[in-house]
C-alpha cells in the first residue's frame, strides 16, 4: 500500500512542478508562438520515431541502484514509488512522456499536470503490483520479460500514432 500511495504522489507531484515550470517559463512568450514551437518539437520527434532524423531523447537510462532498496520494506517501498512513480528517474523510452507535460504546460493549466502525473503513478504501481503478482519464479519473470520486449515494435507503433495524433490535434483549427 504504501508503494501505491508514494507512487501517486511522487507522479501528481512531478507532473505538477514540471507543468508549472512550461506553464511559467512560457509565460511572456505570445501564444501563437507556442503553438509553432510546439508543432517544430513535435514534427521533429515524429520524424525520429520514424527513423528520419537523429535528435537526442530527454532520457536518464538510470535504474534504482540495488544498494538502496535494501532497508526496512516500508522504506524500500517508498523509494521504489517515490523513483518510479514521478518516472523522470527511470528508464522511459518514448518521447511522448516529456511532451504531454510540455503540452499541458503551455496549453491548460498545470493541475492538469498534477492530474495526468497521478495517473501516471497509479499506472505504474497498478502494473507494477500486477506484475509481482503474477511471478511465481525467477523463469517467469524471464518469460514476461522475453513477451514484453517481443512487443517493441508494437509499442513504437502505438507511440508513433499517440504522436501523430497529437499533432494533428495541435495543428487542426479550432471548431
């Protein structure tokens, strides 16, 4: 329970700090201009995702290192959800993490943030005590594994069209 709890705080908390930081930092700049640099950073990731261009990914590649979550279980779950909750701390490969926030920071209000961040967290701890759940032995959490990274060209697949509607979104013209 506790995992659960410090994931979707850690998630509402840094889906509302980094939406507020757009939301400020954007602030003087008029809107029409955010909407342009917004479609560019967009474009510019979708013609990545397709193999077209080579931009770097905002990306920390760091995973919990083991020497910290050998304390009490309350408190290894609670850096377990406060690091992989928020997810700016951990492996996340698509793109789309980092512009739905900027999205949401220069376009609605950055408790839409807090809100997208909480569910975040509650996804990521759901599927994370699913997947505990599941495991039986060490060959199963090898299985899920093997499964998991066979699907990576559907999850590409699915990134590229959440993006491609995106921009789509961003660039249609208001009803």
């Amino acid at each position: 329970m506790t995992y659960i709890f410090v994931s979707l705080l850690a998630g509402a908390l840094f889906g509302l700090v980094i939406s507020l930081m757009v939301h400020v930092g954007a602030f003087l700049v008029p809107d029409h201009v955010q909407g342009i640099l917004f479609s560019v950073i967009l474009g510019v990731y979708l013609l990545k995702s397709v193999g077209i261009v080579q931009v770097p990914h905002p990306q920390r590649k760091w995973q919990v290192p083991p020497s910290w979550v050998d304390r009490s279980p309350f408190l290894n779950m609670t850096i377990w959800g406060s690091i992989l909750g928020a997810g700016v701390f951990t492996y996340i490969p698509y793109v789309s993490f980092w512009l739905m926030y900027v999205y949401i920071g220069l376009f609605l209000t950055p408790f839409v943030g807090f809100w997208l961040g909480l569910l975040f967290g509650f996804v990521r701890a759901f599927s994370s005590v699913m997947y505990a759940a599941k495991l039986k032995s060490t060959r199963d959490h090898d299985h899920v594994f093997k499964h998991l990274f066979g699907k990576q060209k559907a999850f590409e697949f699915y990134h590229l069209i959440g993006l491609t509607s995106l921009l789509i979104y961003v660039l249609a013209p208001p009803l």
